[in-house]
C-alpha cells in the first residue's frame, strides 16, 4: 500500500514539474515573439522613451504641462487626473449613497419610495449611458455670455462650471494663513480650558504652541498691513467671450463626478439598507429603555453599527468605483486610461505603457483596500474577520 502510495505521489510531482516547464515555456515563447515582432516595426523595448516628448497637449491637467512635455510627466498627469476624479466622486457617492439607504430603512412612505426609485433607476442604467447623458446636458448650457452669474459668484456654462475659490497669489497667502493660524489657535485655547485641570509637561507643551501660534499671527498681522490688496477669494468674473479668475470646472470632470457618484450611490445605498437590517432590534429597543431620543438611537446606536457590519462590503464597492473612473476615455476626460491609450497610438510602446497601466491601478487600489481594511480592524465588531 505504501509503495502504490509513493508511485502515485512521484507521479504527481512529475506533473506538476511538467505543468511548471510549460508555462515557463510560453512566457519564453511570448517574449521571444514580443522582441520579434517589436524588432520587425523598428520598435524597441524598454522605457527609454518615457523622457521623449509626447507632442500632443491635455485639456486637463493639475500640475504645468506642454507639447514638449515627456511621457512620464503626461503619465503623471492622467494618474493625478484619475485620482482627482476619485477623490471626488468616491466620497460623494458614499454620503449619498448612506441618505439614500437612511431613507429606504426611515419607515416614511415618501422617503422610502424616493428612496427606491432613485435605486431602481440608476443603479439599472449602464454607467457609460449616464456619463454620455449628463455630459451632453452639460453641454447644453448656455455660452459664457449668455450665462447668468448665480448666488456666491457660481456661473454655469457650456464650457465649464466657474466657482470661486481662494486667492494664493499675492497678499492674499497672508491673509489665509492668517485665518489658519486663527482656527489653529482657536482650537488650542478650547484645549487651554482643562489648565486649570491639569498641570504637567502636556500643559507645559499646549501653552508652548498656542504662545507660538499667537507670535506667528501677530507677524502675519505686520505683513498683513503693508500689503494694499488682500483679496482672498477669486469670483470669476467675464471678460470677452469667457470667464476669468475662480475655478473652472470641465465638463468633462463634472459629469465623471456626476455619473460616478450617482450610479456608485445607488450600490452602496443597497448595501447601508442590508448594515441596518441586519442590527438586531434589541439594540434599538435599549435605546429606547434608556431614555434615548430616535435620533440619538439613529447616531449612537444604528449608525455605527450598520457601518461596521457593511464595512467590508463598501471596501470592495470603493475599489470597484474607482475602477469606474476609466469610463472617462469615452467622453476624452484625460485620465490615466486615456493617457496610456494615447501614447501607445504615439509610441507603440504597448506592452511597457501596459504594464504601467495595470502596475498603476494595482496600486492604487491595493492602496485604497489597505487603508480601508486598517480603519475596520479598528472598529470592526469582535469576533469578526471579514477582509477584503
């Protein structure tokens, strides 16, 4: 018995070794016909050409970028771009995403079947048809001349939306740091209040900073007074056939946002429904026993623990709507997908702008699900070791 035993394991070793010598086969072969056929075209492999430049101009861009920019600089720009657009639509869709499962679960026929129609509706629709919809509404916004200036300087165009935002030229960065400085301290002098309390090197080192901070605010407060204009926010103001100043907002950007956080709201909307069906009402019913207001069962009570219940459900959903921010190409928002796409019709170098694409995303979302999978092993419930 124990020799039949043996025969069989011996033979199963050989298949697996067998199993190994093909696939390092294939990848030889692969690469062996890659550096053939790349040789062929009068391509080489490598990244040398990551410092040539593109030629080739990006509508939207974070950082300073030209036609005579290189490859690695248009790289880092739709990676920037992709994790902008993240940045925005992730947490937008979250707290809309957890008002609409609120409503769904709130016992009120009105909010509840608003609640379920916006489900219905855009979690049925295909992301790329809501894109392509809220771009082409955007699109049909009057021109800059037309456009009338709303409440707080906000101008909505067909070439983009204008707000105001914070003026970081000139006199101006004194006056902000000024204001941080002030909230800086105010926050400190709340903390002063336990002094009176506490006496020891933490007090010691609280009167320190708040001593520096008010030294800091008075020089800002000198400087503040030779400068003759100190404007700190920019309203966008017309000039021409366009607006100056504020912040511009693409439509291209915006709608992404739109999409992306409306269709990601109706997934994660489902998934904050199924966290508080799943907290036992007794826990509730505590509530109420102690003498606690519905609201107060809501934030102390249900709140947290649906959270942690679907925290590692939502992980996934934010890696998967990250992902999502690729659909961009389809409306030429320039993100790293499209970056990519471009330069492999300028360079031919696929297979290393390839493997940049997928190292770059892999990344990032092993980024975001590390991150994520810290913050629920600090509040998940005990007993729990669910991981994404």
């Amino acid at each position: 018995m124990s020799a039949i035993l043996k025969n069989k394991s011996v033979r199963n070793n050989g298949y697996q070794l067998a199993f190994v010598e093909s696939i390092l086969l294939m990848i030889v072969v692969f690469v062996t016909t890659a550096r053939t056929n790349l040789e062929a075209q009068g391509l080489t492999s490598g990244f040398d050409f990551l410092h040539q430049s593109t030629g080739w101009r990006i509508s939207f861009s974070l950082i300073d970028y030209s036609t005579s920019s290189p490859y690695w600089k248009a790289l880092l720009v739709g990676a920037l771009n992709s994790l902008f657009l993240g940045a925005i639509a992730l947490p937008v869709a979250t707290v809309l995403g957890i008002a609409v499962g609120v409503m769904r679960t709130s016992g009120y026929g009105m909010a509840e079947l608003i609640g379920t129609s916006f489900v219905e509706i855009f979690r049925n629709i295909p992301l790329i048809l809501q894109l392509l919809f809220w771009y082409t509404l955007l699109l049909t916004l009057p021109s800059p001349r037309e456009a009338a200036q709303l409440f707080g300087g906000v101008v909505f165009t067909g070439r983009g939306i204008y707000v105001p935002g914070l003026n970081v030229t000139g006199g101006s960065v004194f006056v902000s740091a000024l204001i941080v400085l002030f909230v800086f301290g105010a926050a400190l002098f709340l903390r002063a209040k336990r002094w009176s309390q506490i006496d020891g090197p933490q007090a010691v080192r609280e009167r320190r900073m708040l001593t520096a901070v008010a030294v800091v605010a008075a020089v800002a407060a000198l400087w503040l007074g030779r400068i003759p204009e100190t404007s700190l926010v920019s309203i966008p103001v017309q000039k021409g056939l366009n607006y100056q100043q504020g912040i511009r907002i693409s439509p291209e950007l915006m709608a992404g946002v739109i999409a992306i956080s409306i269709y990601g709201a109706g997934y994660i909307a489902e998934i904050v429904r199924a966290g508080f069906n799943a907290v036992p009402i007794g826990q509730s019913e505590a509530g109420h026993a102690l003498g606690l207001t519905g609201w107060q069962i809501f934030i102390r009570v249900r709140l947290p623990l649906a959270i942690r219940i679907v925290m590692p459900t939502l992980i996934n959903q934010f890696v998967w709507l990250f992902k999502a921010t690729t659909i961009g190409i389809a409306i030429s928002f320039t993100d790293l997908f499209m970056v990519v796409s471009t330069a492999i019709n300028q360079s031919g170098q696929t297979l290393e702008l390839i493997g940049i694409l997928m190292g770059g995303f892999s990344i990032i979302n092993y980024s975001i699900a590390w991150v994520l999978n810290r913050v629920n092993d600090a509040i998940k419930l005990k007993g729990t070791q669910l991981r994404i």
